[in-house]
C-alpha cells in the first residue's frame, strides 16, 4: 500500500550552519589528538628521538639552518650564511658559482627603471653585492626581490646538499621523520572522523552528530520514513569518509565543497553521502505551517490496497511536539461530561 509521508525540510542555513559546526569540532579533534595523544605515542613507541636528534644536527653540519632551541631549527637564506657554506662544504659548488648567479639575476624595474639586485665590488674583482641606491623606496622593493633571489637559490643548494654523496643519511632522516609524523595524522584523522561523524548518530536516537543536535535535525531513511537505522548511518558514514574525507584530500577540499553545494539544490536538503545512503536530515521541532518548508514523497510497504477508500491511511510523519488534549480526542469537555454524569447519579439517589 502506497502512503504518502511528509516531513518538514531543514532549512538550508541551519543545514551548512550544522555542517560548519560539525568541521570545527572535527578539526579542533583532529589538531588535540594529533599533538598530545598520538604523536606521543608513536615517539614513545617508535626511535623518532633518536632520529630526529640526528637530523637536528645534520641541519646544523649542512650550514643552511640556525639553532633556534634544542629542539628547532631555522632555516637560512641571507647572503652571509651562503659565503659560509660555500666556504665550508664541498657538494660541488663555489663561491665563483655564487657570485656568477648574482650577476645573471634578473634586473628589477621600479618606475620604468631597471635596477640590478647585485652590483659588482669595487674590493674584489668578480665579487658581487647588494645595489643600495639613494632612493629609500627603490631599496625597499630591490630587497623584497633580493629575498625571493634568496629564497630560490637557498632551495637549490638544499636540493644538491641532500642528494650529494657525504649527505644520504640527511634525506633518509628527513624521510623517516616526515613519516612517523605523517602516520600520526593518519590516526588521528581516523580517530576524529569516527568520533565526530559516527559515534554520536549511533548513540542518539534520532541519529544527529552534534551539529545536528544543536540545530534540532533528525536523519531519516527514505526507505520506510522513520528515524534511521544504526546500518544505515554507518552505511552513511562510509559514503561520507568515502566522498567528503578521502576524496576530500586528494582534491583539497573540492568534494566536501561540492556535497555542501547541492543541498540548496536537492528537494530534501540532501548531501552525497545523504543521497546515496538513501537518506536525509529533517526539521524536529519547528513547525511554521509553511508548506514551503515541507516535503511530500511516496513510499510502498508491500501491504495490499484497502477495500475501502474510507479506510484509505495518509500518514503524517512530521517531528513536531503537539500536545494533545481530551477535548480534542473526543471533541467536547470529557471532565465536564463526567461532572455531569455524577450530578445525575446523585439526583437519582
């Protein structure tokens, strides 16, 4: 028998409001778990220390970094570090090599006027230096382009010091670490997409994370019109790790993008994931009366046809407290009647 069910469709502010609400608490999770639970653990469990203390004063050896604390390091770019570390180390570069990108570096114009970042020294023949003129903002701008010059040439040096041949141990150490790290992520990742988006719709009974449970959503199945099942929300949250979480990181946030999108677009204010689940979150405790607020679908439970029209059952699914009364059940004042049915027992005796 085909009923027609009706729900009262979730606005779409209060939808993406939920959804944001959701993202904060995942990614404040997310950033917790990942800097004092499991990147702890797996220090604990693993030689990260060990190893990371090797790589701290591999960076120092390589001359491209600075001790900020016994555990960081900064890296350098400025012009006194790279005559040191041209003087010092031996991965096939020289200080001439040094001097003759300075020399090719492309000239800045300011104002139509060509300046170059580095002019050659009047001390030394084939040495070059910064180009400082009489114009305080010309030498602004020459060094903000001085700084990328820097920048750039710092990440080729890096390049040749870690593939050069007294230096495998610094990229196989940088690799490792970059790992473990890695791997913390991952579970925490893991641990704040269950937590959030899992473990509280399979404890509440009307299946809302906690976003959802704010804005007063319920998630139903379009299946048989009730509250969802707990397979179904996991089913849902599959879908969702699968489209929103997965695909989510490998095109930088587009489908979660995309999911948000569409739920202005579809009838029952629906996601992906809520689509192809077959299910959708709806309105449980306002009821403005507005129809426009309200969506109708058909839904067969197998049962045969009434044989009577009489008998024919629309139902009405709307999540709306309503209080009932006796006078509207039975359509007149059932304590007056009782009163009186007293009275008249009482006049008889």
């Amino acid at each position: 028998m085909k009923q027609t069910i009706t729900f009262q469709r979730a606005s779409i502010f209060r939808r993406i409001c939920s959804a944001l609400f959701d993202f904060i608490i995942f990614f404040v999770l997310l950033m917790l778990t990942q800097a004092y639970v499991f990147a702890p653990i797996i220090s604990s469990v693993s030689d990260y220390n060990v190893k990371y203390q090797e790589y701290y004063n591999a960076c120092l050896d390589s001359k491209l970094y600075m001790p900020v604390d016994d555990q960081n390091v900064k890296y350098i770019y400025e012009d006194k570090q790279f005559i040191d570390y041209y003087m010092v180390n031996n991965i096939g570069l020289t200080l001439e090599d040094y001097n003759k990108a300075k020399k090719e570096a492309t000239p800045y114009t300011v104002n139509n006027v060509e300046y170059p970042l580095f002019i050659e020294s009047p001390i030394g023949s084939g040495t070059y230096v910064e180009n400082v003129t009489d114009d305080n903002a010309v030498n602004e701008q020459l060094n903000y382009k001085r700084d990328s010059f820097y920048l750039q040439h710092a990440s080729d040096i890096y390049v040749k010091f870690v593939n050069h041949e007294n230096n495998k141990d610094f990229a196989a150490l940088a690799t490792y670490l970059s790992g473990l790290i890695s791997l913390s992520y991952i579970f925490a990742l893991i641990f704040s997409t269950l937590f959030t988006y899992l473990l509280f719709p399979m404890i509440f009974k009307d299946r809302a994370t906690l976003g959802k449970k704010m804005f007063h959503f319920t998630l139903i199945s379009l299946k048989d019109a009730k509250t969802a099942s707990r397979f179904q929300v996991f089913a849902r949250f599959v879908y969702f790790a699968i489209t929103s979480v997965v695909f989510g990181i490998l095109t930088f946030g587009l489908t979660p993008f995309i999911s948000l999108l569409i739920i202005p677009v579809t009838s029952k204010r629906q996601t992906l994931h809520d689509l192809m689940a077959r299910t959708a979150v709806v309105n449980n405790s306002l009821n403005t009366g507005d129809e426009r607020d309200l969506f109708s679908y058909e839904i067969d439970d197998g049962l045969p046809e009434p044989e009577s029209n009489d008998s024919a059952n629309v139902v009405d699914a709307e999540f709306v407290d309503v209080e009932i009364t006796p006078e509207e059940v039975y359509g007149t004042n059932v304590n007056d009647e009782n009163n009186e049915k007293t009275n008249d027992s009482r006049d008889g005796e």
